[in-house]
C-alpha cells in the first residue's frame, strides 16, 4: 500500500472522516463498508448441479450440447471425473445430480459421497441423451 505522507491515502467513503478524526476504526470502517455494499436480501447460494457421465469430458459435452437449458443458469456445475476427490466440500441444499449418457461405467457413480448427498436429500435426475 502506498503511504502518502500528509495525505489521506485510503477510502472509507462516507465514514473516511470518522476514521482520520480517530472517532471510528478502521475495521469499524471496513465492516460498514461491507454491509453498505451487500443487498439487504438474505444470502442465496447458488444451487449445484453434478453431472455423472462416464468421465469428466463426457459429462461435459452432454452438458454443452444436450443439458444445460433444462437446468438453472446460475447453478454451479461440477463434472465428476473418476476421481472422487471433486465432491469434497459441497453442499447438499438444493444439489441436483444429473446421470447422463455412460455413468454406469464411473466409479464415481456410486461412491459413498453420492450416498450421502442423496440421503441428505439431493435431487437425483436420470437423463436420457
């Protein structure tokens, strides 16, 4: 960061005088800042969808051509690969797993994390491509 000796450097927009008057801290600022710059709506995340083809490339090609306009744009898209490690850290609210052209023949498939996704209540989708 680039100090300016004798001039104010740093933006806190509205609450910039508070901070150089010592009458608000700079945390204080920034959390204003913050809350000021996020929508007073609830926080929505963004539903993910899994797509469950043979490998990765597959899904991803059903994905392009034959799948993306049935689902929500704004839906996060993870293409599980044999590698079962793409699953960690999702959340199951709103989560749609899609089995789309060869998926009987990943291992992914019917992984213990694809269980647990469908016992806490992801919607499962078989389509046919």
């Amino acid at each position: 960061m680039n100090e300016v000796v004798g001039k104010r450097s740093c933006d806190f927009g509205p609450f910039t005088e508070y901070v150089y008057s010592c009458e608000m801290t700079v945390n204080d600022a920034r959390e204003r800042m913050n809350k000021l710059a996020r929508p007073n709506s609830e926080y929505k995340p963004r539903p993910v969808i899994l797509v469950i083809a043979k490998n990765a490339e597959q899904a991803q090609l059903l994905w392009r051509h034959r799948l993306r306009d049935k689902y929500p744009e704004d839906a996060r898209v993870k293409f599980i690969s044999r590698n079962q490690s793409a699953m960690d850290g999702l959340r199951s609210e709103g989560m749609t797993i899609i089995y789309a052209g060869e998926w009987r023949l990943n291992p992914s498939a019917d992984c213990s994390a694809i269980e647990w996704y469908k016992k806490l209540g992801a919607k499962v989708v078989h389509e046919e491509v």
